[in-house]
C-alpha cells in the first residue's frame, strides 16, 4: 500500500512539472548557484541562513538586477552543494535548495521541513490582456496553510482561496470587504512560516489558490523573475528576516506618537490657531496639526499643483507654524504629485521636463476629480529635484512633517511613460520612490531631522524610507471600524508597522457619537493617533459635545500616559522589525482556531487588545493565550491563560489585558511630546504565579535625533523578574550609550496581583517604606545615575 500511494505522489508531482524545462549543468559563482538549463538560466543567490533568492532569466533576455524592495547586503553564508544521478541539493545551515534533475523541480526547505516548491515555475503565454498577464510564477501549496500578505485588503485574515490584483488603487468609502486597495504588496506569508516575495515592481496578480489545486501563483505583465524565500523559526523571526531583507523603518520622532487635529480641512490661519487654542484651553494632549489642500488653494478642484501657500487665506505661515512651534505643536502639510494646467506651477514644471510624458514626449495629460493634470515624474532625476527643492522651501519655513495624497497613483494612464519606464512598470511603486525622494531630501539637507512621511500607497520596503501608511477613505461607520484591524495587523507582518486608519471614520457624514468613542478608544493601541474626517464631520475631540469631548479626552490622556511603552515598541521596530500589533497566532502558531482571527490582538508583547466594532455591545468573547495569566487593566481582575471568556464591556474603554510577568512603563499625563520626561516615571509590574522569571525594558532618547541608537545617543533600561514561592526579585539596570548623558530618576514601582501585605520590602539591601491599595503595592525607587537597583519582595 505504501508503494502505490508513494508511486501516486511521485507521478502527481512528475504531471505538476514543466515537462519542457530540462536540467543541462550547474556552477556555482560567488556563493550563487548557476543552473543551465534548456529554456534559460536560474540564479539562486543566499542572503544569509534563512533567505535565498531565485532569478530565472529566460533564454534571450537581458539580466535586470535592479530591485526597489532589497536593500539588504547578501552575508557570507557557509553554503555546500551535493549532486547525485537525478538531484542537486544546495544548503545550509538553515534554508536550503533542492533541485530536481528530471523532472526538472526546486523545492525549498528549512532545517530538512518542506516549505514550498515550483510547480511549473516559470511561464509566458501569449496574451496582451490585463486580466491574464504573460508572465507567471507557479508554486506548489501544501492543502492545510493559510495564507496572508499581498498588501492592504480586507478579506478575512486568511487570503488564501483569493485571486488579488497588485494595481494600487484607492477604494472611497469601503467596510467590510475591499479586495484591492492602496498598498498591493507582492508578498506571500504562510501559517508554515515562511514567506516568498517576488521582487518586480510591476503590475501583476497574486492567486492564493483560486482554483483550489494547491497552487500559488505569481502574475506579471513584465519585468524580473526574481523572487526570494524566507525563513523563520517564529513568526516574530520571519517578519524580522524580511524587513532585515527589505530595511528596517526609521525610529519615528517621538511626537508621532502623540495626538493629531486633522480634518479635512482647516481654510485659514486663524482656523488652525483657533484650533489648537481649543485644546490647550481643554487641556487635550496635541503634538500636531495637518493641513488638508486649503493651505494652497480656496476650492478642492483646479487649485492642485500650486504647493504654496494661498496668501489670502495664510498671510503669514511662517508666523503661524512658529507660533504652532512655541505651543509645542508641529504643522504637517498635504501634497500629491498632480500639477494641475490650472495651476500656478504648471509652465514651469512644463518647461523644466519634470512630468511624465506621451509617447511623443510631451507631457501627458489628462483628466480627474481635481482638474486637468499632469503627474511629476518621481523617477526623472529632473523631476526628484524639482519636486524636493518644493518641500525643501517648506521645510526652511518650519513645517514639520508630510502628508503624501494621492500616491497611487490615483490615476495613472497606461499610456503614459516615465524615465522608468512605462505607467503599469511603474504604478506600483510610484509612492514608494516618492517617499524614498523625500527621505534622501532629509537625509542630504536636513540630516539633524527625523521625517514625518504619511503616505496612502507603497510597495514592498517603502517602511525603509519612513513612510507612515493609513488604511485609505474608510467609510465613517461600524463596517469601517470592523476592517482596521485587520489591515494593520496584516501590514504589519509585512513591515508596514504603522498602518494606522483615520480614527473616527473618513467617507460620510454619518454621526454616531458611540461609533467615534469606540473608534478612538481602539486607536490609543494602534500605531498613529489621528482622528480625520470630511468636512461635514468634526473630527477633533475639541469639537464634540460635552460628554464625548470627556470620554476621548481620557483615552488620549491614557495615549500619552502610555508613551515610554509604545516608543519603546518603536525602538524594537527599529531595531528588530517587529509589529507593534501583532496577531494572536504570534503567540501560538499551531492553534488553527488563530489563523484567520483579528477579533483581538497584541499590542507590542506585553497588551492584549479586543476592540468594540459593533454598536450596543455589553458583552464579548476573549481568548486568553497561552503561557501566561492575563490581568484587565482597568480593574486588575486575572484571568487564566489558555481559556476563552465572556467579558463584561465598559463604555468608558475597550477591552484590555496585560500579560502576567510584564513590566509597562507609563508616566502621568503631558499636554504635548515636548514635555516628556522620565525623571519621575511610574513602572507598573504584573505579578504572575505562573510566570516566576520575566523580562521587560525602557528605550529612551531625546526623540529628535535620526540613528540615535546607531550613535550611542540612547539609554535602556532593563528590568527583570525572579519570584519564588517567598520572595519577589526585581532588577533594575541600564544601558548608557556612548554619546548619552543619563539622569537620575525617580521611580514609584507598582507591583500588581499581590494577594497579601508583603512583611519586608528592600531595595539595594535596604528596607523602605510601601504602600498597598488592594491588590497594588507602591515602592518607591530612587534610580541613580550609573547604579544598578535591586528590590525584594519578602511574601
């Protein structure tokens, strides 16, 4: 019986394969693999232990090794070949390659596991529609994974079953269901964890499994046959071997962090100083202010392009952003990349060659929502300087951060062409070059400034250059809501870490004061807190009723109140790749009841998050994982790992867990980021019976500087945790950078869960007073500059 189904196997696999493709001989040149054979070359080059790349380059085609996404250096990784009568085998450590003879199969593996394989690998068919590309990528699936990736979407966290167009394109006003957005990322990720991005920029489809044949299948209309495959040995390892391939995002400034005054959109000076002079005056926290497309025209059609100032309506922006400035406020200016003939920089962007042209070489013109227009070409040398040297004017005038509209692009003709290359080879990663121009703009001319780059559309590798995506014009209701958190859970695997929505709803004059509180209450443990809206619809807290203006103040309160955590969690982006949100299977990977759920979420490591998307809910189900106990944060109540429960739900905030053995940082609340300060800082610590050794830590720098990791201009604060049945052991230490002039500190450490009054606390051997309110015990802790602290907690 064993013979039969393995002669089944084998003939299922031989019928899978190109039957044309013929193996002819191999080389191995640098450390990459050269195989010969009878329709092409296939090139499979690794860059370190877990990711290797594979380009085939058909016979008569020209080698194209310019990729938009890689910006990883290839390690010198120990990689031996093999050859017996019908295999060659290339391997490591770790991934390795399998290559079938006859017939001719590549097959990847991980530490001897099967992850995925080529079926017919690569195919051209003739065809010149859009809807069935010339050039695919077909792969062998496993029946049992799950699939996730291919940019923003909202399907189900699962997307296998799917066909996905990769066309950037805006979605107005979507719920529950988009099936192409802003963000179309060549990038599949599997629940065997392992993920295989097909590094070419052009327009294309990805099926994960349409027919229901166990096949994955990459489609182009042209470009490189490159992808490459990688590894993990958790899910927090595959997402940081592929943002290490495609870079890591920027340490964003502090500020970021903050809260936003957004709408669409504030018509004059005095609009945006009256502003921000009614949250100061309610002493709502505010770190900065956007200005929609009225900051360069008086009408949302035929003023697009101008990129200056609309001088009636801002006498003096530069009094005003310093004003801002002084108030701690930081102002952030719209753009989009479409000059309009109507606007006041349209000759000159003609005359200078800076857009994209027809075939004749003229510009190319055309129309949309905003005017007749013409679109900067991103990729012309010409068309990088010009465009910048507008930004670089700005920046000169002190504004302190971008918003990038538009970026799809929203409309982008095919038969226009770039220096790149034709509009469908470029659409893609449009806003991606766009937001790479702006950071090597900061980095030449204002290398002291780290960028704000808010962004609608990108491309694999575009967190590398800063870029802060949103989730689009999401419809203002609770079919909106019900979408974000998969969105920003699924970019956040994909290194897109601060996908973030317009809290509150965009599209739509729909009011529902429940909907709104709820929607912020949940953007206090996602990436970016912006409340954004039309202009039929108040945004701003400021400009709600009473009893909303309350509710939402406490929840930005609680934001800041939050920030040594959650600029910590920027840090570990930075410095690892890792989400800030992050999907329950992170944490147990092999329970299939996870694998298509974002009902709730962790924030960071150490939150576990259940936001309310639907109206009147008293009640919901929560799944405590496993591993640890879980303690509610606004009442201390633990609940046991590993169980499901039905939860009580306040109006005044959303469900919140904190994970048992975690240390949170918080301070009190400030009016602005340019008030923090851990000289007095509070440290909250959840004791857990079930978890006696624990780890946690602190990120800090002065918020301003770019690299200041990489120059020693940090400090960290390392906390641990030992407990027996007796005694609680707690360490305090810290990590001074080189460049880095640390402070003492004052710190109340608050220990959470302990059942009885402790008969002696000490610090440094030392007994010191405590404080116990319930289940809560207060030790006060002097932190000295330079000086480890030790604290027992005698039971």
């Amino acid at each position: 019986m064993k013979k039969i189904i393995l002669f089944l196997l084998i003939s299922s696999l031989s019928f899978a394969q190109n039957a044309n493709r013929k193996f002819e001989s191999y080389k191995v040149v640098q450390n990459t693999l050269e195989i010969k054979t009878s329709d092409g070359q296939y090139f499979i080059k690794p860059y370190s232990d877990k990711i290797i790349e594979t380009t085939f380059l058909p016979t008569g085609e020209k080698s194209n090794s310019n990729s938009h996404a890689v910006v990883l250096t290839p390690e010198k990784t120990a990689f031996k070949v093999k050859q017996t009568q019908n295999e060659l085998v290339y391997s490591s450590n770790g991934i390795s390659v399998s290559i079938a003879k006859s017939p001719f199969q590549i097959t990847y593996l991980y530490k001897n596991k099967e992850l995925i394989s080529e079926k017919n690998g690569y195919v051209k068919r003739n065809t010149n529609s859009k809807e069935q590309p010339q050039e695919t990528l077909e792969f062998n699936v496993d029946a049992s994974e799950a699939f996730y990736g291919a940019g923003a979407r909202a399907l189900g966290m699962n997307r296998r079953g799917n066909r996905l167009e990769l066309y950037n394109q805006a979605d107005y006003g979507y719920g529950t269901h988009s099936k192409k957005m802003n963000f179309s990322i060549p990038l599949v990720m599997s629940s065997k964890i392992y993920a295989v991005h097909f590094d070419n920029g052009a327009i294309g489809w990805l099926d994960l499994d349409s027919k229901k044949d166990n096949t994955l299948v990459y489609e182009t209309i042209s470009g490189r046959k490159t992808y490459q495959v990688i590894a993990g040995d958790s899910w927090v390892g595959l997402t940081s071997n592929y943002t290490a391939l495609t870079g890591r995002q920027p340490l964003i400034p502090r500020w970021v962090l903050g809260n936003f005054s957004s709408r669409f959109g504030y018509h004059s000076q005095e609009e945006v100083t009256k502003t921000i002079d009614k949250y100061l005056k309610d002493e709502i926290p505010v770190d900065a202010i956007i200005l929609d497309l009225y900051w360069f025209g008086k009408t949302v059609t035929g003023t697009m392009g101008n990129l200056d100032w609309d001088k009636d309506n801002f006498s003096d922006p530069k009094k005003m952003i310093s004003d801002l400035n002084g108030k701690g406020v930081k102002t952030v200016l719209i753009t989009e990349p479409f000059i309009l003939t109507t606007s006041s920089r349209w000759q000159d962007a003609v005359d200078k060659k800076v857009l994209a042209t027809d075939n004749a070489g003229n510009p190319f013109k055309y129309d949309f929502f905003f005017g007749n227009t013409g679109l900067v070409d991103v990729f012309k040398p010409e068309g990088k300087t010009w465009f910048w040297n507008i930004y670089k004017n700005l920046i000169n005038q002190g504004v302190g951060g971008w918003w990038g509209d538009l970026g799809e692009p929203e409309v982008f003709p095919s038969a226009s062409f770039t220096a790149q290359g034709k509009a469908d080879e470029v659409h893609n990663i449009y806003g991606h070059t766009w937001a790479k121009m702006i950071d090597e703009g900061y980095a030449k001319d204002f290398p002291n400034v780290r960028p704000f780059i808010l962004m609608r559309a990108g491309y694999s590798g575009s967190q590398h250059y800063g870029m802060i995506p949103w989730s689009g014009d999401v419809s203002r209701s609770w079919e909106g809501l019900q979408s974000q958190p998969e969105i920003a859970l699924q970019m956040g695997m994909q290194g897109m870490a601060y996908m973030h929505s317009d809290l509150g709803g965009f599209a739509g004059d729909y009011f529902d004061n429940e909907l709104y509180v709820r929607w912020l209450q949940y953007g206090v443990f996602q990436p970016v807190y912006r409340p954004h809206a039309q202009e039929d619809v108040a945004s701003e807290p400021v400009n709600k009723d009473i009893l909303t203006k309350a509710k939402v103040k406490k929840q930005i309160e609680l934001r800041y109140q939050m920030l040594p955590y959650n600029y910590t969690l920027a840090f570990e982006n930075n410095n690892k790749g890792l989400p800030l949100m992050r999907p329950l299977f992170f944490e147990e990977p092999t329970n299939e009841r996870l694998l298509n759920s974002c009902d709730s979420y962790l924030w960071g490591n150490d939150f576990l998050v259940t936001p309310i998307t639907k109206a009147g809910v008293t009640n919901t189900t929560v799944y405590f994982p496993k591993g640890n106990n879980w303690f509610d944060f606004y009442t201390g109540q633990k609940h046991e790992a590993g169980n499901t429960e039905n939860i009580a739900v306040s109006a005044d905030n959303i469900p919140v867990f904190v994970r048992g053995g975690s240390f949170v940082p918080m301070i009190k609340t400030i009016q602005n980021t340019t008030k923090y300060s851990l000289a007095n800082f509070d440290l909250h610590f959840y004791f857990d019976e079930k978890t006696m050794s624990s780890s946690g830590k602190l990120y800090n720098d002065d918020g301003l500087t770019p690299n200041a990791f990489e120059k020693g201009a940090y400090e960290i604060l390392n906390f641990s945790n030992n407990a027996s049945a007796k005694v609680i052991t707690l360490k305090i230490t810290t990590t001074v950078g080189k460049a880095f002039v640390s402070a003492d500190k004052n710190v109340t450490l608050l220990v959470h869960n302990i059942s009885s009054k402790p008969t002696k606390v000490t610090v440094n051997g030392v007994n010191v007073d405590f404080k116990t309110n319930a289940s809560t015990l207060e030790i006060p802790v002097a932190l000295k500059k330079g000086l480890d602290n030790e604290i027992k907690i005698q039971l």
